[in-house]
C-alpha cells in the first residue's frame, strides 16, 4: 500500500527561540489536522520596533491523506 502526504508550509515565531517557533506552528497545525511529520526548511529572525528578537521558522508539515 502507497502512502501519500500532502505538504503545506508555515512560519512559525517565537521571541524565545527557533525551537520554540518550531514546536508553537506545529502544535497549533495539529490541532487543525494530523501532523504526520515535519521539516524546518529556513530561518531567520528580526528585531522589533521594542528592540526585541524574534526568532522565525519556516516548516513543511507532512499530512496523511
């Protein structure tokens, strides 16, 4: 039996870390759908107007379908 997965792309954020970004998008993907697997794809960050970092991770989420 072939398995098939639909791949859908988000950016998570975090003003703690990449992990944290990482683990906030997955959850909240999750919680729409089940997270077969996923991949972080690219990062990066910024600093806010309040001199803050903000870490930003794009991820490719793997869904069963």
């Amino acid at each position: 039996m072939n398995t098939q997965f639909e791949v859908i792309e988000r950016v998570g954020t975090s003003n703690v870390s990449s992990s944290e970004a990482i683990k906030d998008v997955v959850k909240k993907a999750h919680e729409e759908f089940r997270v077969s697997w996923f991949e972080a794809i690219e990062e990066r960050g910024r600093v806010t107007q309040d001199g803050e970092i903000e870490f930003q991770v794009k991820v490719k989420i793997g869904k069963k379908i």
